[in-house]
C-alpha cells in the first residue's frame, strides 16, 4: 500500500500572469514556470505581444485543513466550441495574449491525489 506524506508538496493554486504588466505572485509556496519540461525559456515559447507565464502554488497535503491539490489540467478551446469539463474550474485568464488564435483557457481539477 501507498501512503501520502503530508510532507509531500502539490500544486495547489495556479495563476497566469501576463508578464508585461503584472508581477506573479511572491510568497510561501509560489513558483514561477520560466521553462518547458525539455528546458526551452517561457520566453522563446510565448512570442507574442503579452508574454504569459505561469504561477504555481506549492502546498503539503492536509486533507483536513490544507487546500485540496490539483489533480488534472486541461486546455479548452471556446472559439472551437469546447467547453470546460464537468468538474473542472477554469482559470480567468486566457493563455493566448498574441493576435492570431482565440482564446486558450486552462481548466482544472483538484482532488485526492492517488
């Protein structure tokens, strides 16, 4: 059997932050993803007039007095019709600052983590 240790950090909070204009978050637990997975700046991916990053919150898990952790992310398209799934939240802001393409929200579910 698994046990979660409530010394585990997860992503419990995720803003985006349009870099031009605002300052991410700062404090306990905040991050900001400057990078992709494979190493790539943020910078070189968001080409367009407003960069946009993204924030994350790092928390221990508490499942009686902590924030439940993000479990799953999605992209949802809305110029394509797409929806936000059931069960899902999606963050206010769009991740495509740039003049080509519609909007690109990011949804999200927290949960138990397995």
């Amino acid at each position: 059997r698994q046990y979660i240790s409530k010394k585990q950090e997860y992503i419990s909070d995720i803003q985006v932050v349009y870099s031009n204009r605002e300052r991410p978050p700062i404090g306990t637990g905040w991050e900001v993803i400057d990078r992709s997975s494979t190493g790539i700046s943020s910078a070189l991916l968001n080409k367009g007039d407003e960069p946009v990053i993204l924030a994350v919150k790092k928390s221990s898990f508490d499942p009686v007095d902590g924030p439940l952790p993000i479990v799953s992310l999605k992209l949802v398209l809305p110029g394509k019709g797409e929806v936000i799934p059931t069960g899902y939240r999606a963050l206010e802001r769009s991740l495509n600052k740039g003049k080509f393409g519609g909007p690109v929200m990011l949804a999200f579910r927290v949960g138990i983590p397995l």
